[in-house]
C-alpha cells in the first residue's frame, strides 16, 4: 500500500509539470498587447532606459574621427615606412535612432 502513495504523488508531481509547461508555452506564444500610448500618441516608456539618439551618434562620430585621424597618422610619409591597421567595428544601435545614424553618412 505504501507504493500507491508515492506513485500518487509521482503522477500529481508530474501533473503539475505538465500544466507548467502548457501555462509556460502558451506566455511565449501569446502575441503582446499593443504598448500604452501617451496622449501625444507617442509609445509611453516600459520602465526601461531611455534611449538618447544624439548621443550614441556623436559617440560614433567622434569614433569615426579618431579612427580616420589614426589611419591619416599612419600614412605620413614622414613618420617612415606607413604601416595600415585594418580594423572593422560592428555597432549595433536601437531601431529609433536610425535616421539619426544614417545622417552620419
């Protein structure tokens, strides 16, 4: 008799993980709810952090500089033999600052 409880309690156990994982399913695939809007119909913010645009595209542009004032450095004929330094930088930036990013070009 004393097997009955245990496998009783092996199958609610075993329950209870099948229902987590339905209700774990089922959030993951529920479409989100459309964001609050702000009466200026702008997305109110979700608690994260604020993104400042002008911010990260200065930071880019004064990267740009640097390296652009590094590779000139590096071809001054009077500094000797030039050497080159190839670098490539992958920067990826918040879909709302596109247009401020593609100024940059």
């Amino acid at each position: 008799m004393a097997g009955v409880g245990v496998r009783r309690r092996i199958v609610v156990a075993w329950a209870g993980l099948c229902l987590g994982g339905l209700v774990a399913t089922w959030a993951l695939t529920v479409e989100p709810s459309e964001p609050p809007r702000t009466p200026a119909g702008e997305p109110a913010p979700d608690g994260g952090h604020a993104v400042d645009c002008r911010e990260i595209a200065a930071s880019l542009a004064r990267d740009r500089a640097e390296a652009e004032r590094r590779r000139q450095e590096a071809l001054d004929p009077s500094e000797g033999d030039p050497y080159v330094v190839q670098s490539l930088v992958d920067v990826a930036v918040p879909v709302e600052c596109a247009d401020e990013i593609e100024a940059l070009d």
